[in-house]
C-alpha cells in the first residue's frame, strides 16, 4: 500500500508498546521532518506505508543511471569484501558437454559477476576431470574396436567411444566382464606411469575435449582465472594421507585409510582405497588446499549439481578435523537437474543434447525471426545479434529459476520473445534504443531539467523498479541466487512495457514531460543493460 512498508511488530517486543502506536509516531515524526522524500507516511494496522515523491526519487537515480554511475557505486558503498575463488563447470574430459552441463556454466559466471559488482576480489577457476577410470574405459574401448580417430569433431567422437565402452561392459558376460575389467586397469596404470604409447595417447585425446571445451566457454563468454586439473593434484593427495594418517586424523580400517564421521551421519570417508589409489574426495582436500595457501582464498564456492550434496559435507567437514579454518567458509552451491520436456536426460540412452546440436538448432530457430532483416541489415550485424539472442536465451533460462529446483529444457520457451525469458528482456532493451533512436531523428532528446514530471502510477513503480536495483543486486549475491536478479528485470521490463502502452512518450503533452519521460526510457535502459550484464547478457541495439 506504498513504495515501502515497515512492519511494526519487530519493534513493539523492544520498545514494549502496540505496533499500531508506533507506526503512529514514526509517521508523525517523518512527516514533520518535511523530508523531500517523503510524500506520504500511513499508518495501517501494524504497518507504516510509506509513498516517496517520485520527483525526489527521478532526480537521484535518472541522471546517475544515465552516465552509469548507480550499479557501479555498489563497491564503494559495501567497502572491503575477502577474496573469493568460484570453481564452477568443471567437465570431464572424454565425455561428452551437453546442455546439462550448461546450467553450471551460466550459474557459476553469473555469480563471478555478481560477486564482482558487490566489490569481492574474484578469482574464476575450473577443474577438469581428466584422469580415473572413466577415461581408462574409453580409451580402452577405442582401442579393442580398434577405432580410427576422425579428423573433425575428436571431442566429440570421445564421448561417444565413452558410452561405447559402457554399452560393452553392460552387454558383457560375468566371465568377460572380469577380463575387460583386468585390461581396464592395465589401461588405467599405464596412464598413471606416465611414460609410453596410452600416456601420450591420453594426453592427445585429452586436449580434444579440452580444446571443445574452450571453444564452448568462448561462445557463451564465460571466463577462467585458473584452471586445476585432477591429474595435477593426485600426487599431493597421496602426501596429505601420508601426513594426516601419521597426525592421527586418518585412521586405517578394512585395508583402507579414511576419516570417521559416522556419529555425525556423514559416513566413513575413504581416503585411500585398498588398493592404494586415492579418492575422488582425497583430491578434493589436495585441490581445497591449494586453493587456500596458494591463492589466499577467503571464501570458497563449489557450484556442483546436487548429486554430490554428501561428498561435500564430507569433504569440508574433513578438512575442518584437519584443520583448515577457512572449511567454514567452503559453500558448495547446489544445484537440481536440467530435464528435458519428456524426462531426464541420460547419455547412455542417447538422449542428450550435446553443445554442438544445440548450437545448430539456436541458429536455425532465430533464423526464422532475423530472416526479414537479410538484405536490410548488415550481415555481420544479423550474426552478432543471433549470437546474443542465443547466449542470452540460454543463460537466463539456465538461471531464472532458483538454483535448487530442477528444470526442463525447452528451446521453444526460451527463445519466445513473450514471458519470463532472455528475449523478452532483450527484447525491452532494443524496445528502448528504437525510441531514443526515433527521437532523435525528431531532434528530441531526454531532459534532466523537469523530472518532478514523472507521476503517473507507471512511472513511480518504474522507478521503485529502478531504486531497488542495487539491494536486489547484493541480494543475489549475498544469497548464491542469480534467479533474484532475474525476476526483478523481469518484472521491472513488465512495468516498462505497461508504462509505454498507457503513457505516450514522443507525443507526451508537453515538452517538459516528452522529456523528461525520454530521459527515464534511458536511465531505464542502462539499468536493464547493467542488470543483463551480470547474468552475462548483452542485449543486441535492434532486433
Ligand atoms: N568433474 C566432477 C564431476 O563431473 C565435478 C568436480 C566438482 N568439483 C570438485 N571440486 N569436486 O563429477
């Protein structure tokens, strides 16, 4: 019932008096401070509704937006903040990146981004699974089929040896499965020698998925800082069971070494199996420590899916027992499954969409909406705006809904330029440039001057929209959910597109409105374009 509400009740239990008499008093203690701000203060109830004078309110935020000095000033606004690593994507090499693996993507840079804009020193890092006995498996495919490694689309082609390999295991006889698993190891332990024919051949394949990998963060613009490899960090892992076996934090039970946190539902956690190999946890403790000696790590994020919820407890509650301060401030951001519209997707049922189909498919798609502008507009402007359209499409449909909930992954409904999608919002800001762009044919430009015009009841929600940007910002990062930011565009882009159908603007009664309403089109359009900008959106100037 106003710009912003306080509810009373928290403070009658300190102050010992009823809400509606507190409420009361503010409102008569603000309005006789003659604020500038202050338009109305009611009482209703236990609340205290409080309007703001939309004048006040346009004069701070329009001309700051405009010269992009609102988002900006969140920095200097929160002070110092630690240092902070986000480890996200994280693929396996010799597997295939399907757009499931998308999801982590666009969640973990937005993040990055969003932790920036609050003022942390971030560190972006990967950590690429390219050693273990899924890799053995395939590599030890190719080789019994004797497969001839293709000159175009190697990444690829691996992952599909990949599920070859477990198609065979499965189909295999229990006297075949034995002997298939001894060649297996032989495989594993003469990559693990790092010398002769299957290491070198491990190495080579092994920069073809890495190679598919960066040409898929190149598309989508997501950055690394740093990029750890599991195979670079399992030596040290052998060391730490060594020290902390030798400290008494590891203890030995059934021939295998490991930590006990069965009192507090976490399991026994191998660190070192019978067989004298590490774990995937063990590595994990390796990779946590470097990341706190040698990069000076404050706080430590892991945007992992879900299905690995247990391992993280397990791994940050073991490195607090070995004594790492910093464990308390490990998060593992999890996040649910993407499915598609009929079930999950499984790469063993062949049901998956990997990068490179779902590229072709975004092309083709927006092909049928750019097809109009072939001739009219540059032709390396169509790609650039295809290009964006298809990024923007897919990270905000991969970060829109709150992390934890799974999601269905359905092209159609992401690229519709109506709804609670990328497009739309893309689709409000290019809305935006054609305006100013009209205007400015008709030699009219936005006026600072006369902003105490803007009263309508559009214009003060659009500029609410506009003030509560930057708490909506902290919001989000101070929480791990991009998906906040993501519903306040959404629904600041809904008052935008209702205040344009109910308020004329390049034909507004009079000259002082025109522009003052043209100036907060464009503040609007920086706020939405910095907005985009921390979801890794950048929206095309038409489309
Ligand atoms: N590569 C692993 C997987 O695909 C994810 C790694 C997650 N990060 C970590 N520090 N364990 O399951």
């Amino acid at each position: 019932m106003g710009d912003y509400a306080l509810p009373c009740f928290r403070l009658a239990k300190e102050l010992r008096r009823k809400p509606p008499e507190i409420a009361q008093q503010l409102s008569e203690a603000l309005l006789a401070q003659n604020s500038p701000w202050i338009e109305q203060a009611q009482v209703a109830g236990a609340f205290l509704n409080i309007h703001v004078v939309p004048g006040t309110l346009a004069q701070k935020l329009v001309p700051a937006l405009r010269q992009d000095a609102h988002v900006s000033k969140l920095p200097a606004f929160l002070g110092k903040q630690p240092k902070v690593m986000i480890e996200y994507s994280q693929p396996n090499t010799h597997k295939v990146f399907h757009v499931g693996h998308m999801r982590n993507v666009a969640l973990g840079d937005s993040l990055g981004r969003l932790y920036e804009a609050c003022g942390y020193p971030v560190i972006m890092a990967n950590y690429i699974g390219d050693e273990g006995a899924h890799i053995a498996k395939c590599l030890w495919y190719i080789e019994k089929q004797g497969a001839k490694v293709p000159s175009e689309g190697r990444g690829v082609w691996l992952g599909d040896m990949y599920v070859g390999a477990d198609k065979a295991l499965e189909a295999a006889t229990p006297e075949e499965l034995v002997q298939f698993q001894k060649e297996i190891s032989l495989v594993l332990r003469d990559i693990e020698s790092k010398a002769g024919p299957r290491y070198d051949f491990w190495r080579e394949s092994r920069q073809w998925s890495l190679d598919d990998f960066n040409d898929i963060y190149q598309w989508i613009g997501a950055r690394f800082d740093h990029v750890f490899c599991e195979s670079e960090v399992s030596e040290e892992s052998q060391k730490i069971v060594d020290e902390f076996l030798a400290k008494g934090v590891f203890v030995a039970s059934d021939g295998a070494i490991g930590l006990d946190l069965k009192e507090e539902k976490l399991g026994f956690v191998i660190v070192r199996k019978s067989d004298g190999n590490t774990t995937y946890a063990t590595k994990d403790l390796a990779l946590a420590g470097r990341k706190f000696t040698q990069f000076a790590v404050e706080k430590s994020i892991y945007v992992v899916a879900s299905e690995q919820n247990l391992h993280f407890k397990q791994v940050f509650r073991t490195l607090e027992k070995m004594g790492f301060a910093q464990a308390k401030n490990c998060f593992h951001l999890s996040y649910g499954m993407v499915v598609l519209p009929d079930g999950k997707m499984s790469s063993r049922k062949g049901n998956t969409i990997t990068f490179s189909d779902l590229r072709e498919k975004l092309s083709a798609e927006l092909d049928k909406n750019l097809e109009k502008y072939r001739g009219e507009w540059p032709e390396e402007e169509i790609d650039r705006i295809r290009q964006r359209l298809a990024v923007g499409a897919i990270r905000y449909g991969m970060i829109c809904s709150d992390p934890v909930k799974d999601i269905v992954f359905d092209l159609q409904d992401w690229l519709s330029f109506e709804g609670n999608t990328g497009p739309y919002l893309m689709y409000s800001y290019a809305r935006t440039q054609s305006i100013l762009r009209k205007a400015q044919e008709q030699n009219l430009s936005p006026s600072e001057s006369d902003l105490t015009e803007l009263r309508t009841p559009e214009e003060r929600e659009l500029l609410r929209f506009l003030n509560d940007l930057n708490p909506v910002i902290l919001a989000s990062c101070e929480q791990n959910k991009p998906s906040l930011l993501c519903h306040h565009l959404f629904d600041m882009c809904k008052v935008y597109n209702r205040l344009l159908a109910n308020n004329s603007v390049l034909r507004a009664e009079t000259e002082q409105l025109r522009g003052a309403r043209l100036a907060l089109l464009d503040a609007f359009s920086h706020a939405l374009k910095a907005g985009l900008a921390l979801l890794g959106i950048v929206p095309p100037e038409r489309m």
